[in-house]
C-alpha cells in the first residue's frame, strides 16, 4: 500500500502519464496506462527507500496529503 502522496498527470511531451512522489525526492515513474505508472511508481518508491537505506540516508515519513497554501 502506497501511503505517499503521488501527484499523477498525463504528459502531452511523454506521451505517458507521469507519477511524482512529492516526499521521495527525486522519486517519480511514468506508464502508458495510468494503472501501469501507479504500478511503476510502486516498484521505484521501494527501490528509492531500499536505497536510502542501504546509504543511510533518512526515510521520510509519508505525511498524507500536504496541504498547499
């Protein structure tokens, strides 16, 4: 289960839908389908906190959803 805010978008440029993980720096996948990127973003958010991990960096804790003023 994904307890991360994804922000999901299609892409014009990409011809893809696009999945930023606002909290993961840098965390981000893209699909054809927009079923197909959330499963893409599923397996890049383990291998970005399986990275961290493995360099010590800190692991975010998910948030939820920010709130933006």
């Amino acid at each position: 289960m994904i307890k991360y805010e994804l922000i999901i978008y299609w892409s014009d440029e990409d011809h893809a839908f696009i999945v930023e993980v606002p909290e993961l720096p840098g965390c981000m996948a893209d699909g054809d389908t927009y079923e197909l990127a959330v499963a893409n973003v599923k397996i890049v958010i383990e291998q970005w906190i399986e990275t961290a991990r493995e360099l010590g960096k800190p692991i975010p804790e998910p948030k939820g959803r920010l709130v933006y003023a």
